[in-house]
C-alpha cells in the first residue's frame, strides 16, 4: 500500500511542474532550481551506491525543457509569426521530443519517456505564456487539462507496470485543484523533501 501511495504522488508532482512552468516569475531560475536538486541527488545515488540511474528530478528537468519547446512553438502557431517561423519553431519541439526519447534509450531515467512527457500533457492545451494572441478558451480548461493528463498517465502505466496504474486515482484529486495558491507556500519544503525522506529510507535500510 506504500507503494501505492507513491504512485500517486507522482502524477500530483508531474501536474505541479506543468503549473509551475505556467506560473513562474522566471523560467530559467525554475528549471536550473530543479535541475540543481537532480544533480545533487546524482551525486549522493553515486555515492551510496554507485547507481547511475537517473532520479524523478531529471526526469522533471527534460520535461521542463519539452514544455518550453512547445511553448515556444504554440506562441509562434497563435501569433503573426511568419510561416518560417511557425515551421522552425515547430522543428524545434519536434527535436526535443525526439531527443528526449533517445536519451531514455541510452540513460536509464526515471519514469522513462512517457514519464517525461506526463507534464507536458498537463499543458498542451495551455494558452502559450505571454501570448497576447486569441487563443481559444474552450481549449485552456481545467477539464481539458485533466483529460490530456489522465491520458499521460495511462501511457506511463503502460509502458512501465500495472501497479502504475494506481496513478489514476491521483486525477480525483487533481480535479480539486483549483488552479491558485493556497495560503501557506511549501515550496522550499518540497525541494528538500523528496532527497531528504531517500537519505533517510537508505540510512534505516543501513541499520536494519
């Protein structure tokens, strides 16, 4: 049941990267905050266990990267960019997916692809940011948000196993959600969190 538990914590988790790249102040601070984490839990995995397996945090921090790749290309498709534009912009996403699948081919991430794309559902059908363009409100709802997800989230137990499937039981949830912040901001908490609670998991196992 612990694991479980875990499975649906991290679609809540992949939903919240997609928000945060919707939100935040600062696209490159966000994605070097979480790249920074990843790194460090690299370095304590190598450490503890000579592992070069590569933790949710990389796996958030492709999906990052794939999400400003489509932002990029939806400002272009919604705005008066020129053809050239459009098409190249549109490469661009297209690389980054392709890369994205080759790296999980040579690299053992977590999740796998379909776990780097499970943000990106989250926001394909989000008005582009700073996009002063028309955008159609039918597409940028919470509904729609929700459908696209559950569908990553089907992908990922399909490519991974069966207990994955748990994860659809985080889309309940999610569908609370009501897109603001609430009144207290755990956002530091969560960063320590997740490295912090496999230190202390391993150091148990240790003693045991």
């Amino acid at each position: 049941w612990l694991t479980i538990i875990g499975r649906i914590a991290y679609p809540i988790f992949a939903f919240m990267i997609a928000e945060g790249c919707r939100y935040t102040k600062n696209r490159l601070r966000y994605l070097l905050s979480v790249l920074g984490v990843g790194a460090l839990c690299q370095a304590v995995y190598f450490v503890t266990s000579g592992s070069l397996y590569m933790c949710i945090f990389i796996t958030f921090t492709v999906s990052i990267l794939l999400i400003y790749a489509l932002d990029l290309f939806k400002n272009s498709v919604f705005s008066q960019s020129s053809i050239a534009v459009k098409i190249l912009s549109g490469t661009l996403f297209a690389l980054s997916v392709y890369l994205a699948w080759e790296l999980n081919r040579f690299v053992e991430i977590d999740y796998g692809f379909y776990g780097c794309m499970l943000p990106v559902f989250a926001c394909i059908f989000n008005k582009p940011k700073k996009c002063d363009c028309s955008y159609p409100e039918l597409l940028d709802t919470h509904l729609i948000r929700l459908l696209s997800f559950g569908f990553g989230c089907f992908l990922v137990a399909h490519e991974t196993n069966s207990i994955q499937y748990w994860s659809l039981l985080s889309l309940p949830l999610l569908a609370l959600y009501s897109g603001k912040r609430g009144k207290h901001s755990f956002k530091y908490f969560f960063y320590i969190f997740y490295p912090a609670h496999l230190a202390i998991i391993w150091l148990v196992g240790e003693f045991i």
